[in-house]
C-alpha cells in the first residue's frame, strides 16, 4: 500500500504542516524534512506538489528569519526545476503561488537566482502577456522581477 497514492490530501497537509514547524527544529531534522519536501514538490500528484511548493515558501520565510537560510540552499536546483515544472501544468492561483514561492527563494542564494534567471524570465514574459488582465498575478510577476533586478544589480554593478 503507497500512502501517497491512497490519501494524497493527507501527505500533502503533513508536508505542509511540517513546514509549520520548522523554528522549533532542529538543523538536522529541518534537513530530513526538506528532503521530503523537494521530493513533494517534484510528486507526479498534484495535490501533494501543490502543497509541498506551500511548505518550500514556509521553509524558506522561517530559515530566513532564523538565520539559517543556507539550510536550504543545497536543494534550490531541484525546487526551482519542479516550480517551473508545475508552473506550465496548473491554473493561475497555482502559478501565482509558484511565483511568490520563487521570489521569496531568490533571497535564500542570490547568486543561485542569477544563474537560473534564464529560465525564470521567460516564465515571466510569458504570464505577463497571456494574463495581463489578472492584477494579482501581474502584480506577484513584477515582485519577482524587482528581485531579480535587484539581485543584478548586486552582482553586476
């Protein structure tokens, strides 16, 4: 019996619900923890990559508040592979969260960001033109390029 075939709403609120948590673990628990996490982000259900890109944006806001964002630095390649994965698989609330998931990561590695930017902007572009009448994800598309911007201008100027 795989659990996360038979209840994926359950495994994707433990996911999610475990990233709740996360200031009062300890390193090597947040660490065992992530790993689950990148592997729901990269999950073939939907409900469980869905949740688990809620918990990378709830890991990443409590690893920044405590100081310890490079806990989650090594696992950026793969979380941004499945963002972007998923970003052309669901609907506009999912790509919003997506967004905002990915902008509040650009301040975990800045230097990561800048290497991926290449496959972030064209993600951007793209969405501002097929949803330039959505205000709330036009808005969440120009957060993300601000970031951006303002991780270029740091490591280029």
């Amino acid at each position: 019996m795989n659990t996360t075939d038979d209840a994926p709403f359950f495994v994707g609120r433990c996911v999610w619900t475990a990233s709740r948590f996360c200031p009062i673990m300890t390193s090597d628990i947040i660490d065992r923890f992530l790993q689950m996490t990148v592997n729901s982000v990269n999950s073939s259900s939907p409900v469980i990559s869905i949740s688990g890109t809620r918990a990378i944006y709830c890991f990443a806001t409590h690893l920044k508040d405590l100081k310890q964002p490079q806990l989650l630095a090594s696992y950026l390649p793969s979380i941004v592979s499945g963002l972007l994965n998923m970003a052309l698989q669901f609907s506009t609330e999912v790509l919003a969260l997506i967004l905002e998931t990915i902008d509040n990561l650009a301040t975990v590695d800045p230097q990561f960001m800048a290497s991926v930017e290449e496959k972030i902007s064209p993600l951007l572009i793209a969405t501002f033109l097929k949803h330039h009448s959505d205000p709330s994800l036009i808005s969440v598309c120009q957060d993300v390029l601000k970031t951006l911007a303002r991780i270029f201008f740091v490591f280029f100027v």
